[in-house]
C-alpha cells in the first residue's frame, strides 16, 4: 500500500511575527512532533501507540513516536512541517515509508 505524508504547519510557526513570539512559542509542546496513522493502518504495520517508527523519503530518515489519529484516511502519514525535530525532512504531500525504528 502506498502510504502519502500530510505535513500541516502549526499554529504558531506560520509567519516571521508568530514565530519570533516568545510566548506563542512557549504554547507548542513536543506532542506535536509524532508520526500520526488511523488504527488500521498501524494495525497493518504492526505498530503500536507510542513506538518509535522512522518515516523515509528518498534520502531523508526520521524516527519519532507513533500516534493514532483516526480522522486520517487509509495511507495518510500525517508528519508536521516546521518543527525543530521535523526541519528539513522530506517532502509535503509525496510517498513516504514507515518501519519500526532501527535497532542498534
């Protein structure tokens, strides 16, 4: 199944004047930074809540936690842009592949 990345901007990273407030800033939290499926989905990978998954595209690699989302179709990825630990992956709305993460 071809899986495609719906990469959203956060509230508060949208222009220059909400992302240098310090305040607006300090609303975000790192629940954001999560790789998102619906339930079928992960239960076709295999995954569980809260499993670190890494997410690929071509040359960019990313691991994070897995969240459910129900409101997502089959095959959506949701990943947000425009969060320190989602900067400079991939594309927005291109294929993506996600697999358990590596063990080292």
């Amino acid at each position: 199944q071809q899986s495609f990345r719906l990469a959203p901007w956060p509230m508060y990273r949208t222009d220059n004047v909400v992302r240098r407030a310090k305040a607006l800033q300090e609303t975000m939290n790192d629940e954001l930074a999560v790789i998102s499926v619906n339930q079928t989905m992960a239960e076709q990978l295999g995954f569980l809540v809260g499993e670190r998954v890494t997410a690929s595209q071509g040359d960019s690699r990313i691991t994070l936690p897995l969240m459910i989302d129900n409101r997502l179709a089959d095959g959506v990825v949701l990943l947000p842009s425009a969060l320190a630990q989602t900067k400079g992956f991939g594309e927005t709305m291109a294929a993506i592949s996600l697999q358990r993460e590596e063990s080292h």
